[in-house]
C-alpha cells in the first residue's frame, strides 16, 4: 500500500509515518520546508515532499498514485489551512482512496455529542486568544470538517481525546459520541491516536465514521469495554 501523511513532521505525523514503515507500506511525506529535518531519522525509507500543506498543488503531487492519505488536519494561522489542506487532499486523491483525517472532540457530526461545561469553556477560550492572535483558526477545522462529512469519498475522521506522550498501550477504543461513558477518561497515548489513524485504513466499518478515540487501559476504557 502506498500511503501519504500529510502533515508528516509533527508529533502525530511522525508516529504515523514510524507505523505505516514498520507496516510496509509506502511513505510519501508532506511537510513545511522548515520541518524537513524533524524526519531525518526517516529520510532514506521514504519521500518527503516540502511545502505548505494546503498547496493544492502539492498535494496533488504527494497524493498521487496513493492508496489512501493520512491527514493531520491543523487550524494554525488565518489562512483556512485546514480546510484548504482537506479540500485538496479530497480533490486530488486517487477516486476510492481512503482518507483519514485527524481533529479534536470539539467536532461533531451529527450534534448529538454531549459536553461538559469545562469543555465548551475551554474550546471557547481556546478559539478566542487563538483568533485574537492569528494564531489558530478552530473555526476552520470545523469547517474542513463539515466539507469532509459531505463528501462521498472513503473518509474517517478521527475525533482525538486530550493526548499525552509515553509507550503505547494499544489500540484505542472508540464511541460515536462525545459523552458517552466509555470516552469519560479523556486520554490517549500520542503515539496510540496514530496507531489508530493508520488502523483506520484497512477498517471498512470505519469508513464515513466519526470515531472519537480513548486510550484502551484507561479507566472508562477498562470499566466499559465488552
Ligand atoms: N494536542 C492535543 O491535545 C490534541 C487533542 C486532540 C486532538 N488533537 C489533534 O491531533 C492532531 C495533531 O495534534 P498534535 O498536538 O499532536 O500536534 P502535532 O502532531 O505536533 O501537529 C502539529 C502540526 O502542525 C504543524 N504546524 C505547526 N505550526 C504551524 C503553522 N504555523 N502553520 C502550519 N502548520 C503548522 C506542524 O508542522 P511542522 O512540523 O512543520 O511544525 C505539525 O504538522 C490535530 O489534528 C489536532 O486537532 C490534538
């Protein structure tokens, strides 16, 4: 399988792109011009491709010939960079690749998710200093969001806890739903989020989902597993 990680040189890009290695699989890599060095470790087993990542016609050229594109979708800057980035990945991508999207539980669907009174604070916070500044635009990743979630392609879009770094524990569990109780713990391993992005790409049943992802040895993890 010849896959594309969009967004290559960040935290989660870096643990995709080491499982889809340790996988086999292809690597073509997009990432800002600066970056590049952030994957020396990986730069003879695969293709980095410098650039901004809502270049559409970057990302028609790392895309190509790709089975399938694993997108971190990040709000930095006012410069829809991640509706831009979602829009030209879907544009481009060969018809009948799968397409993984990664954002944050701020996303929904369908609006059933439920929220707690912290979270919509943060989130609220969060998206005003981020404006303030032009620094982060949360806005649009709602937005690259909303475009994915019409779209007919093979798409998955990973709704990722609060994240923290250390060894893997496997394979997060996953609900459709921000609230229910299994998500309750909030927490999953970095390098897990990424083990379950690159999952995605050979789970059918995922395809046009929405997960939102815990850790598995979490304690609501633990408690509500079957
Ligand atoms: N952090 C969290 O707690 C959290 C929680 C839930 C979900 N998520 C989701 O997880 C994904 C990745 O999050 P992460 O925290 O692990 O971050 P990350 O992987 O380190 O990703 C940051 C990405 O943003 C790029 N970036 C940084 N500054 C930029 C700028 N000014 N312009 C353009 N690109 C810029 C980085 O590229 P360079 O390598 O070029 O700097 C990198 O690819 C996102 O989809 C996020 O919504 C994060």
């Amino acid at each position: 399988m010849k896959v594309c990680v969009v967004g290559a040189s960040g935290k989660l890009g870096k643990y995709m792109v080491q499982h889809c290695l340790e996988l086999g699989y292809e690597v073509v890599g997009v990432c800002r011009e600066k970056s590049v060095g952030k994957l020396d470790e990986f730069k003879d087993k695969m293709t980095i491709i410098p650039g901004p990542t809502n270049d559409r016609e970057l990302i028609k050229q790392a895309v190509a010939g790709c089975d399938a594109v694993l997108t971190v979708l990040v709000p930095w800057g006012v410069q829809q960079y991640s509706s831009g980035t979602a829009q030209a990945v879907m544009d481009f991508a060969k018809p009948g690749a799968r397409l993984i999207f990664s954002c944050g539980w701020h996303i929904t669907r369908d609006g059933q998710d439920v929220y707690s009174n912290s979270f919509k604070l943060m989130v609220s916070i969060f998206g005003k200093i981020g404006r303030f500044f032009r620094a982060v635009e949360l806005d649009d990743q709602v937005e690259a969001c909303r475009r994915i979630f019409k779209s007919d392609t093979k798409w998955t879009v990973v709704r990722g806890s609060d994240l923290e770094e250390g060894e893997s524990q496997g394979l997060p569990v996953w609900s459709q739903h921000i609230g229910d109780p299994i998500l309750k713990s909030n927490k999953t391993r970095r390098i897990d989020f990424a083990l379950f992005m690159v999952d995605s790409l050979v789970k059918d049943n995922l395809i046009q989902e929405a997960p939102a992802i815990v850790g598995c040895q979490t304690p609501s993890a633990l408690e509500h597993s079957s």
